[in-house]
C-alpha cells in the first residue's frame, strides 16, 4: 500500500521561513512564488534599511509574518 502525501499531511501546517536583509528588491517574488499549500510564511526582516518588510506583507497578504 503506498503512502500518499495528503496522509502524511493530515492535520499538519507548514510555514516557510525567508531570511532577509535589504532585499525589497526580491523579496515580493520570493513570498509570491511560495506555494499555496504553505500555511504561513515567516519573513525575518534583519533590520533591513529598504522596505523589504512593507513588500513582503504587500506580496503574501495574510500568511505573511514579518519578525
């Protein structure tokens, strides 16, 4: 019997954690390529001094967290 993928996923989330600095200028395709089964997506902003943070939040509206 083979296992399937939505077995395996049952009940599970799944975030995807994107380190950035400085990236506004790639950080808006980098959330909106993230895949639709991702539940959240977690965007550590490392004191960036461009609007990297404000981008991303615009790229992936609500399973964007920005720390």
């Amino acid at each position: 019997m083979a296992i399937t993928h939505a077995v395996v996923l049952a009940g599970a989330r799944i975030a995807v954690v994107l380190p950035s600095y400085n990236e506004a200028r790639w950080i808006g395709e980098n959330v909106s390529t993230v895949p639709a089964f991702v539940d959240e997506i977690v965007v550590v902003d490392d004191a960036s001094r461009d609007d990297t943070a404000e981008r991303a939040a615009q790229a992936g509206g609500a399973r964007v967290t920005i720390v």
